[in-house]
C-alpha cells in the first residue's frame, strides 16, 4: 500500500512518502533481485560439464568463464553502489537488472565461449546486487531493530538458495541442456525488474556531485590486478610467478595513485580520511581474512575428502553436494532471520563475534574430519558452518557495511566490503591449497587436508582479533 499524503525527509537528500511503497512489495522485489544474482553465482556449477560438451570445448576455457564472471561481479562491486548514490539507487539496480537479463540470453544463444564470455561478463554487473539491495532497504527502513531483522531475510540467500539453486541447474541442465538454465536465470530477472520498477522508491546522498571516474579506474585497475595475481597463484606449481610479481606491482602502483587521486580531488570516490577510519580499514581487515579461512574450506576442502576414495567418503560428485553444501546452504537460509533478530537485539559486533568463534570451533572440527571421514561428520561440520558462517558471520559483515557507511557516501563501504568478500574467496584457494598440497607432499593426503584446517583456524583467529577494530555502528547494541 501506499500513502501519498505525508512526505518526511528519508535521510538521503530526497523526500519519502511516509508509508512509501508496501515493505512486504518491496522485500519481494529486493528478494527477487538478489535472487537473479544469486542463480548467476551458484546455478551453473553442475551444468560446467554440459556446457564443456555442447559447446565442443575444454573444461579450461569453460573455468574461465566462471573466473571472467567472477572478476566482473568483483570490479563491478567497487563503483556501482557510489554511482548509485549519485544518478539515483532504484536506476543503477534496474540498469543492472536489465544488463543481467541481456547477459543471460547473450550466454543462452551464445555459439561459442568467447560469446559467452561477453555474457558472463554482462551477468557480472549484478555484483554488487546484495549491498545495493540492503542500501535500499535501508533507505527505507530507519528503524534500526527493524531493518536489521529485514536485512537479515534478504542476506540469508547470499549462501545458496538451500541447495536448490544448483540441484535445479544440474536438472536442466541434464535435461534440456546447459541453455536452459541460462534462459531460466533470464525469467527470474526479468521478473526482478518489473518488480523493483513497481515496488522501490527513488533515493540519492544528500549531495550528488560527478563521478569520480579518474579514482574509479585507478582502484579498478589495482583491484583486478591484485585479483589476477591472486588466481595465478592458485595454480601453485603450474603458476607464472614473474606474471604473479608483474602483477603485485602493478596493484601496488595504481592504488598509490587511487590514494593521491582521492586526495586531490575535490569530490572523490572515497575521501582520504573515510580509508583511514577503522569503519574502513577493521571492516575489510576481518570481511577479508574470514574470507580466506573459511571459503576454500565449505567450497574445496571439505567436498574433497567427500569424494577421496582412499582417504575420505569415496562419494560420487552427485551425491557429494546432500552431505555438503545442501546442509550449508539450508541450515544458513533457516538461521539468517534468527540471527537478524539476534543482532537486533545484541548489536552486529557481538552477534558476528560469537558467529566467528563457532565458525573457527567448525573448522577446528574439521581436522577430526579429515582423520575420521564418514558421511555424518561431513554433514555435522556443513551444519555447523552453515549456522555459523552463511547464518551468522556473513549476514553480520554485509550488514555492517551499510551500517558503518557515512550518510554523505553510503556507498563505497558497501562496494569495497564486497570487494574484500571476492579477493577473500581467491586467496582462501590459493593459501589453503598452498599448505594441503606441501603437507601431503611430506606427509601424505590427510595431513595435507588437516594443515589446510588449521591454515584456516589460523586466518580465522586473526579475522576475530580485528573485529576489535570495527567501531560501533550508530544505533549498534543500545
């Protein structure tokens, strides 16, 4: 329902109906939307070998898709949510709606892989999907108790839609061929942008100047030379280590020249004192090395002692995902919203200190795990980190970038966050798999898969030690 009779200030330079748009319209169309990046994220990962078939091509070129659309979301993070703030929110979601269902029937009807590169690279826009989502709920929704209970419901999907996403890419996939499933990512987006076109409301910040479009590409060019480094070290002995080196520098010059453009400018992307804050520095120090304790954990580790024949479960592929990442993404779907309601009334920071501790206990598990395999201590440490990490620590970290965001750039924190959540998930491959593989070179295969545990542990203690940093959000823990 709406009511168009009493406009209040909505704390970001506009005026709002005072009733705006039905909140339950609204959580729909924000629901739908992050739906839409969601199914482009997680739907494909069973329909990897389809596509490599029907496409006549290699599993490598069909990887690098998933990399280019990855790296895509990642660079796209960065500036869309401050663009957002500037040419209003509502137009950069549908322009980024509109993109994502372009890309979707680009890679339906793409011939080749290098069309389909262009698609992904396409769907890759709706990176920032989830923080400009959670920006407009909470332009909406002042009440601080409220909005955190409602952020809760939309970020709890961010894991996995309960598994469901990929057992029903897997399904089309094998039964309508890989095409199908990128035309069914198009429905529900297409579905999205009707939806946010009916059910959100317009906001910009309070000041609206240009673009910062010199500082845009400067980070840019460091971040995606930073993420490039980070997927060549992945590869570990195949890697190019003198690209890796090249690479490093690169980063290290243009966010140098981020930092003096930033000073410079009279209306920057980021203003200097902003990156000095500890809102900015603690925030992306803990988003980052949760990241890349626990990602390659819940992602690699734990599905490669599922499908070890000798030295795990033996699963098969098929089966491997019910004992892993169904309970993951299921227990952290139904725990989402409780632990919203949590935060609400404990504040973010301890609700995410406590989702940390579990989450470091889980993988502590783990190297039971790796030294006893069987099918109910697999599902046990996926219930466990799905509680505890996709339900707890994940929602806390996304929410405190919109809580922590100044009102006059609400954007940026949001946009660098995720930017720390991608770089995060790369590095945990690269850093876990790093000391598995030297462990199970001088000690065989389960202490490789231990040593990766406890690399994990590690990361995961030192992400706790800087959640200390995080300041206290305003309205936090009243």
């Amino acid at each position: 329902m709406t009511n168009n009779t009493k406009q209040k200030p909505n704390g970001t330079g506009k005026m709002l109906d005072e009733g705006g748009k039905s909140i339950v319209a609204l959580m729909a169309a924000l629901l739908v939307a992050i739906f839409a990046f969601q199914l482009n994220a997680s739907m494909l990962s069973p329909a990897l070998t389809t596509m490599e078939h029907e496409l006549n091509t290699s599993s490598d070129q069909i990887g690098l898709t998933q990399t280019v659309f990855f790296t895509a979301a990642a660079l796209f993070s960065l500036f869309l949510p401050r663009l957002a703030d500037l040419v209003g929110r509502k137009k950069v979601l549908l322009g980024i709606l509109i993109a994502t269902t372009l890309g979707c029937a680009v890679s339906a009807l793409a011939p080749n892989v290098t069309i389909l590169m262009l698609g992904r690279i396409l769907q890759g826009s709706a990176g920032p999907m989830v923080p400009m989502c959670l920006i407009m709920l909470h332009v909406r929704v002042r009440e601080e108790k409220r909005y955190t209970k409602l952020m809760s419901i939309l970020t709890s999907v961010n894991g996995g839609i309960a598994g469901v996403d990929a057992l029903l890419g897997g399904w089309l996939a094998g039964t309508f061929g890989f095409r199908s499933v990128f035309w069914t990512m198009a429905g529900i987006a297409a579905i999205a942008i009707i939806l946010v076109a009916v059910a959100t409301d317009e906001s910009t910040a309070d000041d609206t100047p240009k673009m910062d479009w010199l500082g845009v590409v400067c980070l840019g060019i460091a971040f995606l030379a930073a993420y490039l480094a980070i997927n060549e070290i992945q590869k570990l002995a195949k890697a190019n280590w003198l690209m890796v080196a090249v690479l490093i520098v690169v980063a290290a010059i243009f966010f140098v020249a981020f930092w003096q453009v930033e000073k410079r400018k009279k209306d920057p992307m980021v203003a200097v004192h902003y990156l000095k804050q500890r809102r900015t520095w603690g925030l992306l120090s803990t988003t980052l090395l949760t990241m890349t304790g626990i990602f390659a954990v819940m992602n690699g580790v734990v599905p490669a002692i599922a499908q070890d024949p000798k030295f795990g479960t033996g699963l098969s592929a098929s089966v491997v995902p019910f004992a892993t990442l169904t309970p993951y993404a299921l227990v952290g779907l139904i725990f989402g919203p409780i632990a919203g309601q949590l935060a609400s009334r404990f504040g973010y920071r301890r609700v995410l200190r406590a989702g940390m501790l579990v989450t470091l206990v889980g993988t502590l598990f783990g190297i039971f795990v790796a030294h006893n395999p069987a099918i109910w201590t697999l599902v046990l440490i996926s219930v466990i980190l799905g509680l505890s990490y996709a339900g707890t620590t994940n929602i806390m970290l996304n929410g405190l970038g919109i809580v922590l965001s100044p009102k006059d750039n609400t954007g940026y924190l949001p946009g660098m966050n995720a930017g720390a959540f991608n770089l995060g998930s790369g590095l945990s491959y690269a850093v876990l798999y790093a000391c598995m593989n030297a462990f199970t070179q001088s000690s065989g295969q389960v202490a490789g898969y231990s040593a990766a545990m406890v690399s994990g542990v590690i990361l995961l203690a030192l992400a706790f030690a800087c959640s200390y940093l995080i300041p206290k959000p305003e309205g936090d823990e009243a």
